[in-house]
C-alpha cells in the first residue's frame, strides 16, 4: 500500500490481522504490516516511557522553499530534488523535517501526521552512545577497561579482552556481525538475538531465549583481534543499556529521562519498547514524533536551548562523540562503501554508536527500512527522517542522508 494510507486509521480487520502477525523478520522486511508496527510499537511490544520537561516549547517555523527545490542528489531515478524524492513512491518517506539555527526550514509528512509517534530504529543507538559518553565524562565508566568488568558474568567467554571503548565502537572481534547472510540465517546468533528480544521461540530449539545469555556465546573471528574492524550489531549495543542501568541503579527509561528527555521542551513522551525481560530495545525500538526526534539532534548543536531547559551534550561530551572511534578500523568495515555511495563522501569514521562522521564533526546514524538522523554542530543544522522502504525492488533505496548533508551546506552557502 502506499505510504499515505498511514495518514488515515488502519482499518480494523488491517490492525487485527498485523497484530497476529507480529514477528521480527516480519517486521525487519518493510511490507504493510511494518507501516502498521512502525507507527503502534506500543500495540504489540510492552512499553515504559521518558516523559519530557513540564516546559513545552514549540519551535519556530520559518520554511525556505528553496531548500526542496534546489537541493537535488543522484538517485537510481536521476538526479531528483528534496521535493521530488521525498514523495515518489519507490522510496516510501513517511516524515522529513529540516533545523537550521533552531528553526524548521524544511518539513514534509508524505507518510505519517506531525502528531505521529513512529518508531526510531537503529537511530536509537545514538541514545546509547550519548549517555555512554556522559558517564565517562562524570567518570562513572573507564572506557579503557574491559567488557567484562563491568558484566562480570561474561568473564571466561569470549569477551575477555574487549575493551569497552572497542565495542562502543562495534569493534568486538566477535562474530556478532549483521550481515545479509547472518540475519537471513535462523541458526546464526544474530537471528537468535533478536528472536530472544522480541520473545520469539530460538528457530533450532523452540524455545524463548534470554537475549543477555545468547550473546556470552559470541564466537571470535579467526585471526581478528578487538578494535581492528568496525562490524556493525545491535547486539553490542544493548549491552551498553545493561552497564548503563547497573551503573546507575536505574531502568534505562528513567535515566534517560533524567538525563536527556526530561530535560528537553518536547511535545511528547519518548516510548521505549521492551524485551520480555523489561529491557528498553534502545538499539532500535524507541518512538517520538518527528519532531521530538529533531528536537533530540538539536541537543549536540548551538540552538540546544530551542529544545532544551539546561544544556545535556556538553562540549567534552561532544568532542568524544566526534572523536572516539578508529578511521582504519571504519575503512576496514563493510559500511565503509556503502556509506561513501550513500554521502557522494567518504565519511572519516564511525565512532560511539554513529555510523558516520565527517572531519568537520557532522554525525550521521541510519535505521533500517529507512530512519535517519544526521547532526551537524558546525553548521547549526539537523535532519531527521521517517520511512518504511521494504527490500524488494524497485524499494529499498535510501538517499536521504545524502540530500540531508547536500541542504547543510546549501543553507550555510557551501
């Protein structure tokens, strides 16, 4: 179905029958029962939330319809404008909006309502590295000492060895990789991951899982060490919100309302989805509106005081964000490529949970079926986007990273 059919309610009969439905692959795929799940993860995960500061502040709107007709990016269509891509049906943009100096120059909602709370994806993980980085800030975490100090029940596995700021990095020398043939494969510990977190039976046993024991299994790669290659995995990421809670004695949802959501002017809520163990999935299930996600990317730039009663990403915070991460072991990672084509750029690095940043500290982190967040400090800007692309052709492709850097630099006179 189209994307702008979510604008409406589903039908009944619609909802019902992808409730039942509900599975990970099923929803990791992108179909129509995803553009369900994407916008009522609550429906179907239990949920906890972070509620925002008491203070809501509306941000300014001062649209610049240049931006949608003269930013254009090389697509498999041709070189389209913002405006052009943002609707055509092979890329499925449900919400697109655009900040620059604290004020909303760009915003489209194709797919979804400005009300709408959709799920983040992997942009998620950007939550974790920022309160990570926090914590090594206030010196409640070493990142130079291993994993396995801080979860002392994965000592004897093979994460021994693992330094914290290498698998911050996702540099884990384990075999914990999301790959085409890893996530395709039931038997792999991938699959069986994320089966545990959404209380799915293990495909070679039939039973429910607990998502934390699977990943003390992780195998190494032969001739690997920790720190040499940047392999991508929400694995890794959760066990970031476990050190995260213990440190702080707290569920992941509260802290993260203490630390960053309560003190934002945000509209709503942020929903954390949960594994069956009470986990908030923060590597990928959490839900605002778009412009609550925008909100969150203001935080790392000089307006933070549009979305934000006290600052929360200090400059040192910020600095290790921008820094924290090894450029030969992106270089040697399979993102490395793929990020290139995606910016027309090389990226310099991935570092603490973002998949990119460039040597002039602009951030970038994508999700799957097509979310993305991309913060640029330098210029004053953030973009953010919604989307359910599926992977069958002619879908699947994801530009807008490209076109969000490319209106960066226009709206700064690059």
């Amino acid at each position: 179905m189209p994307v702008s059919a979510a604008k409406s309610p589903f039908s009944l009969e619609f909802a019902q029958e992808a409730q039942k439905s509900f599975e990970n692959f099923h929803y990791q795929m992108g179909g129509d029962h995803a553009l369900y799940y994407n916008l009522h993860l609550s429906e179907v995960l239990p949920t906890a939330t972070s509620k925002p500061s008491e203070l809501y502040k509306p941000l300014e709107k001062r649209l610049n319809p240049e931006v949608g007709n003269k930013v254009t990016f090389p697509v498999k269509e041709g070189e389209l404008t913002i405006n052009e891509y943002v609707v055509h049906p092979h890329h499925r943009l449900q919400g697109v909006l655009m900040i620059h100096k604290g004020k909303i120059v760009y915003e489209a909602y194709p797919g979804m309502n400005p009300m709408d709370l959709h799920a983040w994806m992997s942009p998620g993980k950007t939550t974790v590295g920022l309160v990570m980085a926090q914590l090594e800030a206030e010196g409640k975490v070493d990142m130079q000492k291993e994993v396995v100090e801080y979860l002392p029940e994965f000592k004897g596995t093979n994460w021994d060895g693992i330094k914290m700021i290498d698998a911050a990095n996702m540099a884990t020398g384990l075999q914990l990789e999301e790959t085409l043939d890893s996530i395709i494969n039931p038997s792999s510990i991938i699959v069986k991951f994320f089966s545990a977190e959404f209380g799915a039976p293990n495909p070679d046993t039939g039973k429910v899982d607990d998502w934390l024991a699977i990943l003390k299994e992780a195998e190494k790669i032969e001739g690997e060490e920790p720190g040499e290659v940047f392999r991508y995995s929400s694995a890794v990421t959760q066990i970031f919100v476990v050190i995260a809670e213990r440190i702080e004695n707290k569920t992941w949802a509260k802290l993260f309302e203490e630390r960053v959501w309560g003190k934002m002017t945000a509209r709503l809520a942020m929903q954390h989805h949960l594994t069956p163990d009470g986990t908030s999935v923060a590597h990928g299930l959490l839900s605002t509106t778009l412009e609550d996600f925008g909100r969150f990317g203001l935080l790392f730039t000089p307006s933070w005081e549009k979305a934000a009663v006290e600052p929360v990403v200090s400059a040192e915070v910020l600095k290790r964000l921008q820094t924290g991460g090894s450029p030969e072991a992106f270089r040697r990672g399979a993102k490395f490529e793929g990020l290139t084509e995606e910016f027309r750029e090389e990226p310099l690095m991935n570092s603490f949970q973002f998949d990119a940043v460039f040597e002039d500290g602009a951030l970038y982190k994508h999700g799957n079926v097509g979310q993305g967040i991309y913060i640029d400090p330098k210029r004053d800007f953030v973009g953010v986007y919604f989307s359910t692309n599926g992977y069958i052709p002619p879908y699947g492709e994801d530009k807008m990273m490209g076109y969000l850097r490319r209106a960066a630099k226009y709206l700064d006179g690059e």
